[in-house]
C-alpha cells in the first residue's frame, strides 16, 4: 500500500506543471558609440545587464545601413572619419554575448546626423519593404539581439502624421519576430514624443524617457531633470495607453542638467562626482534649484535606488541612458539599481 501511495504522489509531481519563476527584471543600458565607450565597455559588470542597445545607427539615402567595412550613416568616436568601424559592433556583440547580455543597434536618436537618409520617404509604400530587409539583414549579419527605434520628436511625428510608423513597425515586428529576435523602442512620455497607440502591440519593451523634465530652453526654472513624481507620471501615461506592465521599462539618466555657470559644461554623473566629490553620490542637486540660479539637477544614488523599487513594482526593469557616465565601485549608479532591482 504504502508503495502504491508513494508511486501515486510521485507521478502527481511528474505530472504536476512547474510553477513560473517571476521574470527577471530587465535592464537595459545604451552604448554610445558617438563618444569614446571603450573604456567603459572593458570595465563594466555585464552580470548587471540584461541588455545593450548600441546607439545609435541610421540608414543612408538609399536606405543601407553597412557600406563595406563601415555602418552607412552614424556618429562613430573616430578621430578623422565620423562613421563606425562595422568591427566596434561585432567586437560589442561578441563581449556581451559571452555574459549572456542581450544587443540590440538603435535607429535614429533626438538628433539625426546630416548622413541619414529621409525617414519618412524611406518607410513609403515604395520603399519600406526593403528599409526592413536592410534591417533585418543588418541584425542577422552581426548577430544582433533585436532593433531598438529610437526616432524621436520631429522625426517621429513626421512619420507618423505620414501614416508610415505603424506600418513600419508592424513590419519589423512580424520579420523579426520570424527569427526570434526583439523589437524595442524608446519613447517620451508628452504630446508630440510619443509612439502611436497603434504600434504598442510591435514592441517587446517600450522604454520610457523619463527625464529632460527640464533643460536649457524647456521646464520650469528650478525644476528637476528626472524626478520620482516624473517616473510615476510617466509609467501611468504608458499604462493608461494601454501598454502592459510587462512592456514598459522605465528610464533613468545617468547625467543632469545645469544651469547658470553650470550651463554647457558636462553634467553627467562622473564628471560631478569628480568635481564636486563623493558626497555628490548621494543627492540630486548642486546648488539652488531656482530662477536665475548656478545649479546642476541630477539623480544620485538613492533616488536611483528608489526608481529602481518603482520599476520592479509597476514595470518589466530599467533602461540606462547611458552607461559611460557612471563611476565605478561604492558610487556606481549601475550597482544602485540592480541591487535594489533585486531587493539587495
């Protein structure tokens, strides 16, 4: 008897389904290849990463993305010849892939360098078949993960009011998909920034740009350049949208935005540790937030970290912008959030 019973609760846990472990939190970092990421890219923890989205590349007039040994249109840290070596992605893919950290290339950015074909005419009826299979060979040649849109503003509203950004989308989406790799995108949260509706079903993770909620001629003087009342406001926006939790990442800045005599110099968070020491590590502001005022507004390491609780509550984790601004050790900001991510 007793074994019979024994056999019985054995093929119950066989059969018995496994229960789900919770998603792991993403985090996605941006690699600028317009500035000098070697560095970073050599020191940084990978463990802490689950993605990267190299930024950013963009096509050329006729909608290429790789000439030769070269990436068509971008903004590659060079001296003497502005376009990216081709190697400097594989050699990102091929450091990340060891870790098992996913890559992804990102189209477009707040500014489009002078090299970029025309968008709009290049996601025409015409021509946005083969815009698609020129991205779509792009990822497969370098083993990328996926395709990060990130059009912004301007361009994305041109694109949009085109009727071209859904289609465009829902393309990439359903050919990438084919090949098991992602779509992402980045998005502001304000009228005029955001992705449409309609294209929210395309994307694996709609990463949210929560910051810049000041700058030299926007926001209120005084205001802060990434606040927690901004991520809130920012994952609500996106939820009401109608995009699920498990889609949208929130965005947090690894720089500030200063003002005054701080106007114009580099702000982001290595440079102010260096200037004004680690203590900087642990507020949000250099000087007086107010009109008229020297001041510099950034996240240190505890809104970081309170972000980070936010994102592992009401969204699927966090993105970067960007990773070569960080520090290394007891400061670093990437250490901030994955230890809270992970209730560390």
């Amino acid at each position: 008897m007793f074994r019979t019973l024994a056999a019985a609760l054995l093929a119950l846990m066989i059969a018995a389904p496994a229960v789900a472990k919770p998603a792991k939190p993403v985090v996605i970092g941006y690699i600028p290849t317009f500035k000098d990421y070697r560095p970073t890219l050599e020191v940084i923890d990978m463990s802490k990463l689950t993605h990267i989205n190299i930024s950013f590349a963009n096509p050329d007039a006729e909608g290429r993305f790789v000439n030769g040994d070269l990436l068509a249109c971008s903004d590659g840290y060079a001296p003497g010849d502005g376009m990216l070596p081709a190697a400097d992605i594989r050699n990102i893919v091929a450091k990340a892939h060891k870790h098992g950290v996913k890559v992804l290339v990102s189209l477009g950015g707040g500014t489009l360098p002078k090299c970029s074909g025309d968008w709009v005419d290049l996601l025409s009826d015409e021509k946005r078949a083969t815009t698609v299979a020129n991205l779509v060979k792009f990822a497969e040649e370098f083993d990328l993960d996926g395709i990060d849109v990130d059009l912004e503003w301007e361009i994305l509203t041109a694109i949009d009011k085109a009727g071209r950004y859904v289609q465009f989308t829902a393309e990439l989406s359903r050919e990438l998909d084919k090949r098991g790799l992602l779509l992402t995108c980045a998005t502001a949260s304000n009228p005029g920034g955001m992705i449409p509706i309609g294209s929210i079903p395309h994307f694996d993770y709609i990463n949210l740009m929560s910051y810049d909620g000041v700058g030299p001629t926007w926001g209120p003087a005084g205001g802060e350049n990434a606040s927690m009342e901004m991520a809130r406001k920012d994952i609500a926006v996106w939820l009401a949208r109608g995009a699920p939790k498990e889609k949208i990442v929130l965005g947090v800045p690894f720089y500030g935005r200063g003002f005054g005599e701080y106007a114009g110099q580099f702000n982001d968070y290595r440079h102010i540790l260096e200037r004004f020491g680690e203590d900087a590590a642990y507020g949000d502001v250099i000087g007086e937030r107010c009109a008229g005022c020297s001041y510099i507004t950034y996240s240190g390491r505890p809104t970081t970290r309170a972000k980070a609780r936010l994102a592992a509550e009401q969204t699927a984790g966090v993105m970067i912008w960007e990773l070569t601004e960080d520090v290394q050790g007891p400061n670093s900001l990437l250490d901030a959030l994955y230890d809270s991510l992970n209730n560390e």
